[in-house]
C-alpha cells in the first residue's frame, strides 16, 4: 500500500469542509488506492472545535478504508507539520458594511500567519490551494512568506468559476457536459473573472460556431458565471459550499494527473497582459502530480483584452490594499 498523504484543511468544521473532508477519504480527490490522513484545523473556539469533532466522529463512522488518521487542532503548527497538501478554505467572510480593502487586510492578517506557518513546517514537496476568498489575493499573501517553498506551490482555486461556465455552455448548446472542452478561466475569482469562450469547443468544434449567438456569449453568458455564488446565496440563503467543495476535488485531482489541462490561478509572471506580481486564472498542463505549465499562446482578441485588462486592474488594486502587509 502507498504512503498516506497528509492533507491539512483549514476551516475543516465549516460548510465547504463539511462537503469536502468526506470526499477526501472516499478517495475521490487522490484516488481509490491513495492513503491519506486527514489533519484538521479550525478557529480556537469552543463551538467551532466542537462542531469539529463531531465532524471526526462522522469520518470514523464512515468506515473509509483510506483514511489512516485524523488530526484535530486549533494550532496550525500542528496542523500544517509534515503536510503534503494544505487546503486552505478557513478565511474571514465579508460582514454588511464591510468595505472589500478591510476584508483585504483582515484575511491579509490570516494568510500571512498560515504562509509563515507552511513554510516552516510543512513536508518539502508541500503543495497549497487557497480556496478562502479573495482566493486569488489570499494566495499571493501567503506565498509571499515563503522562503522555503517556491511560488509555484501555491494555486488559488477559479475551478468552480470553469465547472459554472462549462455548465451554462453546455445547456446552451443543448449538448451533453463532456462535449464541451478548453474553457478557461483568466483572472480573478470574483465578477471581474473572464472565461475565454473563444478558446473553447463543443464536440471538437469553436464553441463560436456552435452558438452564434454573440450577445449573449458577451453578456448573459458572462454575468451568469460571474455571478453565480450571488445566485445560489439569494436562492438558498447559503453559499454555494457543496459545489466550492466538488471545485476543490477537481482542482487537486487535475494537479495530480498528468496531462490534465485545466484552469488554475497561479502567479502570472506577465503572462497574458497581468501584471506579473498577482496570482491569475489561466490555463495549465499537469506535468507530474502537483506540478503543472503554465499553456501559453493563446490569442485573445480586443474583447478578450478588455476583459483581462479589467480583471488584471482588481487583482492589482486588492494587492496595493495589501501591500505594506506583505513586504512589512
């Protein structure tokens, strides 16, 4: 039998942990012959640690036969040691009122530490995906505390943002899902967020011969992907935590597959016109598990441009919010 993997999850307790951990040890993210022990943080509260174990009460209950061990912690050094994988979900949401450059600061405060904290103590092949939003900026913070670990070991998660827009295409092509490949998202994961559907296909032909309608690709078609969470908050009073969950699988599973070609937001490096300090959406290639390259190549046109240029112009004005944070 393989050696267990550590994965090590933030705000393990909460909806999107809740909706993940499971499918963790049923194997879908690492596969049905990979052993993983699960190490499980969450804020130092009594409810929040409670709410935990009856969370580890449940995984024991399940019987998974992959699942070697569980770790309950407050303390992420004891969380984070010797994990191969940190899923870092847990992060401050945004209260009423609440202007987005305090809620920058606020998670910048939290993702300094948990970056600090990886760095010291985590396995050396660690890998990071931040989840908890603003996922894109949070992932720069805490990569900027690396010293140890390179950049590229820290992915934000626009996976849920590709499954949405692959989604919306299908149903408007009146197709099946898996007809629909290369749709990729460039950017950050919030409204601004482009999904380059010039770039995709539908049964192996452009997905703009296939649907033709123009306007609604430009229009409806964006705003439904970009605003989707708003959507499913406003129809279920509840974020949208089972499918961030199911994004998560996928976004991990791709990173360990070679040869998958999926959306992952990385540090940009000025690859497609953004600024080459923010961590973007853009397409990547799985070289060996948990390694990837980044495809570059790809032509955009002025209306592509435009859009990538505005989600550039938010990741840069989130990073000048926390900037003095970072290189304090």
């Amino acid at each position: 039998m393989k050696t267990p993997i550590r994965v090590a999850v933030t705000g393990a307790a909460g909806q999107i942990g809740y909706s993940l951990l499971f499918r963790i040890a049923s194997g879908a993210m690492f596969g049905p012959d990979q052993p993983v022990i699960l190490q499980l943080i969450e804020a130092p509260f009594e409810k929040a640690l409670k709410a935990l174990e009856g969370v580890a009460m449940e995984l024991d209950d399940c019987a998974f036969p992959l699942l070697k061990g569980i770790v309950q912690t407050s303390d992420p050094a004891a969380g984070f040691k010797d994990a191969n994988w940190c899923l870092l979900i847990g992060a401050k949401p945004r209260g009423p009122g609440m202007e987005r450059a305090d809620l920058l600061k606020d998670n910048g405060a939290i993702f300094i530490a948990q970056g600090k904290v990886i760095d010291a103590v985590a396995a050396a092949d660690a890998r990071v995906a931040v989840v908890g939003n603003p996922a894109n900026t949070n992932c720069m913070i805490a990569a900027s505390q690396a010293k140890r670990l390179p950049a590229d070991r820290f992915t934000a998660m626009v996976r849920l943002d590709q499954n949405r827009a692959q989604t919306q295409l299908a149903k408007k092509a009146g197709v099946d899902l898996t007809a629909v490949k290369d749709i990729f998202i460039y950017g950050n994961h919030s409204p601004t967020m482009f999904p380059s559907f010039a770039h995709a296909s539908i049964n192996g032909k452009p997905a703009t011969s296939v649907i033709t309608d123009t306007a609604w690709l430009q229009g409806p078609f964006l705003e439904t992907v970009g605003k989707r969470g708003a959507a499913i908050i406003a129809a279920r009073g509840l974020s949208s935590a089972a499918s961030a969950a199911n994004a998560l699988v996928d976004h991990v599973r791709s990173l360990v597959t070679p040869g998958a070609i999926h959306s992952v937001a990385v540090k940009s490096e000025g690859r497609y016109g953004f600024d080459k300090d923010v961590w973007a959406g853009m397409p990547v290639r799985t070289t060996t598990p948990g390694s990837y390259e980044v495809i570059e190549g790809y032509a955009m046109d002025d209306f592509a441009k435009a859009k990538i240029a505005a989600t550039n112009q938010e990741l840069v004005e989130e990073r000048a919010a926390v900037l003095s944070m970072i290189t304090a």
